[in-house]
C-alpha cells in the first residue's frame, strides 16, 4: 500500500532524529510516531474533511428543476399526436425552485457543524488513543529490559554461587547437597531470564506495532503531569464523544421541528402554440399539512426523545469518567506511598546489607554465602521495586493521555 507524499514526509522527518546517528528513541518522540503512522488516526480525519465538505453545502437552496412537457395533444381523431394541428396544443418549457427559509437554512447548517464537531472529536479521540497505546507499549518494553538486565543479573550471581560451592565440595569445606540447591538456584535463575525474555518479546511486537520501529535502546520516560479531575472529564474521550452526540441530536431535533412549516415551491413556464399566441404560466406550490399533530409533531417528538436519550447517555459517560478518574488518581497515590515505603524500608536496607556483607568478606569477618544471599535479597528487592515503578507508570500514563490533547494530529 503506497503512502501519501506528505504523511510519508512527516514521517520521515519524525523517523529522523532516531535513525541519526543512533540516538535513543525518546517517550515523546515514540508517541510522536505512533499518532503519525496510525491508521484509525488518518481513518478519522478522512471523516472530518468528509463532514466538512458536506457542511459546505448544508445551507444552499436544492437544485432547481428543468420542467418539459406538451400540453393538450389530441389522442384520437385525424390529428392525434400532432403538435401542430390544434390550437389548444401547447409545448411547455419551465423551471421549479423549492424555497427554504433562513431559519430552516440556519438549521441544517448548525445540524451539519455539529457533525462536524463530532468528527473532530472522533478524530482527537484516534490520536489520543494511539499516543496512550504507544505510551503502555513504551512502558512495558521499557520495564522489561530493565527487569531482564536485574534477571541476568540474579543468573550471573547464581552461576558465580554454584562455581563457589563447587570449589568449596572439592576442597571438602561443601556438601553436595549444597551444590545441588545451587544447581537448581541457577536454573530457576536461568528460567525467570527466559521468561522475561519472553515478555520481553512480546513487548517489542507490541511497541513495534504502534510506533514502527523496533525498540533499541530507550530512554527513562521521565515525569509524566497529570490532570485534574475537571480537565480529565472534560477531555475524556467517550464523554467528549457524547457531548457532541447530544448537539448533533438536538440540532437535528430542530432541523425537524423546522419542517411544521412546509417548503413553498415556484415555478415560471414558457408554452408555445401553432399560429395563437405564446403562453407564460407562474405558479406556486404550497403544502397543506393538514394533520401536523400526527405527521410533523410526531418526528419532532421522536428527534426530542433522542435528546434525551443523548443526555442520560452523556450523565452516564460522566459518572463513569469520574469513577475511573478517582480510581487511577487513589491508585497513583497508594503506588506513590507504597513505592516511598518499599524503597525506604526493604530495597535501602537490602543495599547496606549487600555493602555489609561485601566488606566483611572482603575483610576475612564474613563469609561466601552470607554475601551471596545479601547479594540475591538486594536483587529480589529491585525486581519487586522495579514492578511497582512499571505499575506507577502505566497508570500515570492511563490518566495523562485518555483524555483529548488540545490539537489534532495532522
């Protein structure tokens, strides 16, 4: 599938500063490309030029018509079906116009605006959804290099442990069964690397998929601003969505509340007859609504209860944009504490124990295992660090880039 010239152009000067010299790709410019290169994004602004240019025409009288016809041909008789031979026979030329008033041209046009604004809203709504996919793929593939580095780690100490008990068995200072308990420590050790390997991968295909590259190095994302709650309800896709739902309901509520008044239609014809005089005809047609109470009055009150439907539906989206706003803001703060605590109460003390153990031994007090097992604790104690911080941040995300950014990605 070929790429437009000029979303392939933006692309590449987004693709760029990353392929230059193998810079690291930064969180801002992976959100940057994901909004570039999705689809759903361009599927949607394709929806705002198409509701824009049906605006430009919501508020224009319809085509006029071209009447042509012949009047009083005589259908039996020697003259029948001769345009020439009777004098009532006329040939008829003409033009209709149906007249809407400027209230009702005021009406669709406000109807057709609001499809407009809905469009728009849906395509923010693309744009903001692939910046928050691409920011979790980030994340996860972030988290699990790091998770894999603490993994290799906790692999490589396992290893060095079973080297170190197996030299002790030789000298008749181990046991077996030692050796044996640490045979196994280095294969669990080995299994979990896989395992995060694993899901390492896995993030990759996921990163890839949004921001079209594959994930080298990464950079830490950094601090992520959140928003409060007003702004996030606002900005909130499903209720931003709804929002305009409701406008357009209400514009087409009064689109056909309009039509209780009928449309006149008037018409100009030129007739011309054989040997009499040519004829002009004006006219004008005028719709007799002759029971409004069950035909127009009726469509009105079913475009009304579709407001009404919009706004319950819109009440709804609000209370459920709210809820979730108060559940990821209570979950970022109980993270942010329970990070603070974790580190000040089992990764710092894990570290002095590591620094503890490694002087002692060093120094002839300690001994190989008593290091080796402050080593393994400081290492258990950054993975689960490490998994709250990747928890921290996904939900952080969750709230910074639901709701709709100001502009729309071009």
């Amino acid at each position: 599938m070929s790429i437009p010239f000029p979303r392939a152009a933006a692309l590449a000067a987004a693709l760029l500063p990353c392929l230059a010299a193998a810079t690291p790709l930064s969180f801002d410019s992976a959100l940057q490309l994901a909004v570039q290169r999705s689809e759903a994004a361009r599927a949607a602004r394709a929806g705002v030029l198409s509701a824009t240019e049906a605006a430009r025409s919501a508020a224009q009288l319809p085509d006029p018509t071209l009447r042509i016809g012949i009047d009083n041909l005589p259908a039996t008789g020697p003259d029948r079906f001769r345009t020439t031979s009777d004098s009532m026979t006329m040939k008829r030329i003409g033009i209709s116009q149906e007249w809407l008033s400027a209230d009702k041209r005021a009406a669709r046009q406000a109807a057709a605006d609001a499809s407009v604004e809905r469009e728009a809203v849906q395509s923010r709504a693309a744009a903001a959804d692939a910046r928050l996919q691409a920011a979790l793929a980030y994340l996860d593939a972030f988290y699990a290099g790091e998770s894999l580095a603490l993994a290799t780690r906790m692999a490589h100490h396992a290893h060095e442990e079973l080297e170190a008990s197996r030299a002790r068995l030789s000298s008749a200072a181990g046991s077996s069964q030692d050796v044996l308990a640490l045979a196994g420590a280095r294969g669990i050790s080995e299994d979990e690397a896989a395992d995060i390997r694993q899901q390492q991968n896995t993030a990759r295909v996921a990163f890839q998929r949004w921001v079209g590259l594959p994930p080298g190095e990464l950079m830490p994302p950094g601090a992520i601003p959140l928003p409060d709650e007003q702004r996030y309800i606002a900005g909130h896709p499903t209720v931003a969505a709804m929002q305009r739902d409701l406008d357009v309901a209400r514009r087409a509520a009064d689109v056909t509340a309009s039509n209780r008044k009928p449309n006149w239609t008037w018409e100009v014809a030129y007739g011309q007859r054989s040997g009499y005089a040519d004829m002009v005809s004006v006219g004008v047609s005028i719709p007799l609504p002759v029971a409004p109470g069950e035909r127009q009055d009726r469509d009105t009150a079913a475009r009304l209860a579709l407001v009404d439907k919009a706004e319950a539906e819109l009440a709804e989206a609000t209370r459920a944009a709210t809820a979730e706003y108060r559940s990821l803001s209570g979950d970022v703060q109980r993270l942010q504490q329970r990070i603070e605590r974790y580190r000040t109460g089992v990764a710092v003390p894990a570290a002095q124990r590591t620094a503890a153990a490694t002087a002692a031994y060093r120094s002839n007090q300690g001994s190989l295992a008593v290091l080796f097992e402050a080593r393994h604790g400081e290492v258990e104690a950054q993975r689960k660090l490490l998994a709250l911080q990747r928890d921290l941040a996904r939900t952080q995300v969750q709230l910074a880039f639901r709701p709709l950014t100001a502009e729309v990605a071009q």
